[in-house]
C-alpha cells in the first residue's frame, strides 16, 4: 500500500514539473525560466505529498 503512495506521489510530481515547465517554456522561450519551474513545481508536489505520507504513518 505505502508503495502505491510512493509511486503515484512521484508519478505526480513529475506531471506537474513536466507541465509546469512547458507551460512556461511555451509562453517565455526560455528554457531556464522552464527549468527553474519545473523543480520549483516538483518541489512544491512532494512537499504536499510528504505531508500527506506524515498524516498517513501517524494515524
């Protein structure tokens, strides 16, 4: 079970840095800018997700 967690929190991340980054590549043509929110994005996801692993292993 706590692998499906893992593995659809990761899943997730990577398909919001993905679309977060070409979104931005889209509208600037820069692919730092890009770049930059992507990880920003991704960083954003696994913080949610990590919380969400927290209040799953203390119930």
């Amino acid at each position: 079970m706590r692998a499906l967690v893992f593995v659809t929190i990761a899943l997730a991340s990577l398909v919001v840095a993905l679309t977060s980054g070409l979104l931005r590549y889209w509208r600037t043509r820069s692919f730092p800018e890009a770049v930059e929110r992507g990880a920003a994005a991704a960083g954003a996801t696994l913080a949610l997700g990590a919380a969400y692993l927290a209040v799953l292993w203390v119930k």
